[in-house]
C-alpha cells in the first residue's frame, strides 16, 4: 500500500512543480525582467539568463515531467495489480489521469500564471538545477530547436511597433499607467509614420512681413505681436529671406530704433520638406537648437512652416495655447485677392456681435 502512495505522490506532485514552474516562466514578462536587471536587483541576472536560453529550461521542466508521469503511471499500475487485482487497474489508472490533469495541470498552471512574479524568485533557483539534472535531455532538445529556428523566419519572432502600442493599450486598461501616458506612448511611436505637413501651419494661416517693411508700422499695425518668431519675405512668398524674432523687434522700439526695415534684423531660417517626419523634424530642431522650420513642398514652393511646438503638440496629443491665444484681434494673416491674383497681409478683425 506504501508503495502505491509513493508513486501516486511522485507522480501528482513531480508534474505538480513543473507545470508551475512552466507556467510562471512563460508568464513573466521580458519588461519584468529587464526592469529587475536595471535595477541591480540579484534576481534579474538569473531570470534573463532563463528567459534568453528559454528551450533549456522548458526542455528540464517537460523531461522531468515526463519520466515522472511515466514511472508514477507504472508503479500505479504495478502496485494496483498486486494489492487489489487485475479488475481495478483501468480504474485506477483513469483516477490517476484525472488527478495529473487536476492537480497536476489545471490547477499549478493557474496559479503559475496568475503568482508569476512572486514565484519567480523560487523558479530562478530550482530551474538550473533542474537543467543540471536533465541536462542531456536538454542538449538534444537544444539541437532539435536549432534545426526547427534555422527554417523559421526571424522576422516573425521580434516585437513589432504594433505590439507594443497593444502592450501600452493593456498596461492602460490595468491601470499599470495612466491614459496620457498611453496617448503620448502610442504618438511617440508614430511620429515617424506623421509627416511635417500632417501638423504643420498652412501659408494662409501663417504670419508674417515683407522685409522692407519698417519696425514702426509694425508697431502701429499690431500693438500686440502674438509669435516670439515671424518668417519674412522678400519678392514673394516663395522668396522667404528668414525669420525676425519678437524680442528684437521690441528691443528697437525701447532703443527708439523704430525707423529701420526688418532686413537688418533678419535671422537665417532652415527649410524642410513636407514630407518629411516629424520625427525627424524634432531630432533637427534639438540638434541645430532652433523653434522654427519653413515648409517647402516637391516644387520648393512655401507651404507653411512647423515649430518646436507642433512636434510637441503631436507627441502629447493636444494643442498648447498660451494666454495670447485667445486674443484673435492682432492676429494678421494671408488674404488672396481674387482680382490680382496675390496674397494680401491683412489683420484680423474683431467679429460684431
């Protein structure tokens, strides 16, 4: 009778242990892991080693369980046949298959998935000795993988951009981080797939002067200058001879300057494609220190022009507006002249009640 217990035992808890572990291994995330690596915690080496190498402990886990059931199913058998008799071994062996698949399946693999973190830190103990134990089970296992991987195509096994916009949607929906944080995550990761003419501003909405133009009608024209930067053209639009900068303008005005045209304040100013991201739109507005791009299109005809701003408007996923937003009054903007056929600069009136 000894017997039997022993090997009913040997069986269910043998296959108990290893599908937990099973379980908790394939359930730990590789975020997990890497976060306790950069956190110096002593459990993230040994998780990373497993979850890298990830056939060897899965080949130790599933050979032990394996001969465990084997012999366990055998010496159930025997044991049976000798203490009750040949009527009761189909008995007891459906008994023993539905206990394995309780309390040896259903059961460990619940609860690995669901504790997978906190037994973690007992699974990167037993694992390697387990592999110790099996190891030649392992290298076999590990030469049949390397066959099977070689005819599979690498692509399908990295993690795509799609994943991890899905693997943020979850971490919101658990609570893990919080909805902004998900919107931001989800825009940064498609900033490369925006174009700077998705958020940039239209030439008919943009402000700007004709660089002839005298500071002091400036002043006259618009006692409130809304933009820190005003692109300024020469011929024409098309003819943009750079940027003046709201500061110097009022820095004339305080120094009584007021008599000069904007050329001898003018600044260079970069041009960029439409087409280009707005990626790669923000790593050049970081890496030559600037706000402001004008926006040319496949002609080299102005289209409008993109700020520092807008790249961040498009990572957070909202429009920042300042004080002065909300004042239409001074805002001067394009006009086209149906008759002459130019754009005329013209400012905004306030709308009668």
């Amino acid at each position: 009778m000894f017997g039997l217990v022993f090997y009913v035992t040997l069986a269910i808890l043998v296959s108990f242990i290893c599908s937990l572990l099973e379980a908790c291994l394939l359930s730990i995330p590789q975020t997990y892991v890497s976060s306790l690596v950069n956190q110096g915690h002593k459990l993230g080496p040994r998780l990373q080693v497993l979850k890298e190498n990830l056939n060897q402990p899965l080949a130790a886990i599933l050979s032990l369980n394996t001969i465990a059931n084997t012999v366990g199913a055998a010496g159930v058998g025997a044991q049976v046949l000798e203490v009750f008799g040949n009527e009761y071994v189909a008995l007891a062996s459906g008994l023993l298959t539905l206990g394995i698949l309780i309390f040896s399946e259903i059961i460990p693999k619940t609860i690995g998935a669901l504790y997978a973190k906190p037994i973690a830190k007992l699974a990167a103990y037993i694992l390697p000795v387990m592999i110790f134990i099996t190891y030649p089970f392992v290298i076999i296992s590990a030469r049949i993988t390397k066959i099977i991987n070689a005819a599979a195509d690498e692509d399908d096994q990295k993690f795509t951009r799609d994943e991890m916009i899905a693997t943020t949607e979850i971490g919101e929906s658990e609570g893990a981080i919080q909805e902004n944080e998900s919107l931001i995550i989800r825009n940064l990761l498609n900033l490369n797939e925006l174009n700077v003419q998705d958020v940039m501003t239209p030439l008919s909405e943009v402000s700007l002067f004709r660089q002839n133009k005298v500071i002091q009608e400036i002043l006259d024209d618009y006692p409130v200058l809304r933009h820190s930067r005003y692109p300024v053209y020469g011929e024409n639009l098309n003819d943009i001879t750079g940027m003046v900068l709201r500061y110097q303008i009022m820095k004339n005005k305080l120094s009584e300057k007021t008599d000069q045209t904007l050329e001898k304040l003018v600044n260079p100013v970069r041009v960029v494609s439409k087409n280009l991201s707005v990626a790669s739109a923000m790593q050049q507005f970081i890496k030559h220190k600037e706000h402001l791009f004008i926006v040319v299109n496949d002609y080299g005809a102005t289209t409008g022009i993109i700020t520092l701003e807008d790249c961040i408007e498009a990572l957070l996923g909202e429009e920042i507006i300042d004080e002065l937003d909300y004042d239409k009054s001074n805002d001067f903007h394009l006009e086209h002249d149906m008759d002459s056929g130019k754009f005329i600069i013209k400012r905004a009136k306030e709308q009668e009640d």
